[in-house]
C-alpha cells in the first residue's frame, strides 16, 4: 500500500506520527507540507472525509490561519475557495497529513491512523 505523509520539522504530531508509522513497520513516503502541499485531488478528499467542515483539513492554530482572519470567512468559503487557499500555502494545512489510496487524515490520532491503515 502506498502511504505519503506531509509533515513540517518544528511539529510534535509531525514527529509523533512518523515516530509510529517507524514503530509500526509501516514504509511511507514524507514529504514538507510548505514547501510541497498536498496535490488538489489530495485536498478534495480530506474536505469530503470531513464532511465540508474546512476546519478539520486547516491548521487552525497556525499563524497564516490567524493573519488571514480565515476563522469568521471559513464557513462562507465555496470547496473550490478552500483548496485554493490550502494549495497557495502548506502552512495553512493540518499536519500531519497521511494519504492512502482509500483514506486521508488529518492531524496525528493513532486509532484513526490504525484504521486508516489497517
């Protein structure tokens, strides 16, 4: 199974997540979310397996996300609006960010990963 992870160096769920997939046996490939951003169809997919809500696929907590005032425009923003402003900026993405080919999660939680891979 292919996995790809997205990851930024300064993040402890970064490091956490790789730390386990290593722990777990599980090859993947890494690669630096600002300066490689997951692809469009990457994006698309965490939007629909969020069910819309752009908070889950956005670094919410991140400086750009603050700056930008993306907390009062997310929820007015159309899909199409929101992979935009992911594509135009790794920063603005959740990290970690795994890709399979029948499953992408955002941020590091071990169940969800588990089953993700699994």
């Amino acid at each position: 199974m292919s996995v790809t992870v997205y990851t930024y160096r300064n993040c402890d769920g970064c490091r956490r997540a790789v730390r386990w997939l290593q722990a777990e046996g599980i090859a993947f490939a890494e690669k630096p979310i600002r300066e490689q951003p997951p692809t469009e169809a990457e994006l698309k997919r965490a939007l629909a397996w969020a069910g819309g809500d752009g908070r889950r696929a956005f670094n919410t907590s991140g400086r750009d996300y603050r700056e930008q005032g993306l907390g009062t425009q997310l929820a007015d923003l159309s899909e199409a609006e929101k992979i935009a402003r992911l594509r135009a900026s790794g920063n603005l993405v959740r990290r970690p960010f795994l890709v399979t080919p029948r499953h992408v999660r955002t941020g590091f939680d071990e169940a969800a990963w588990r089953e993700a891979l699994g």
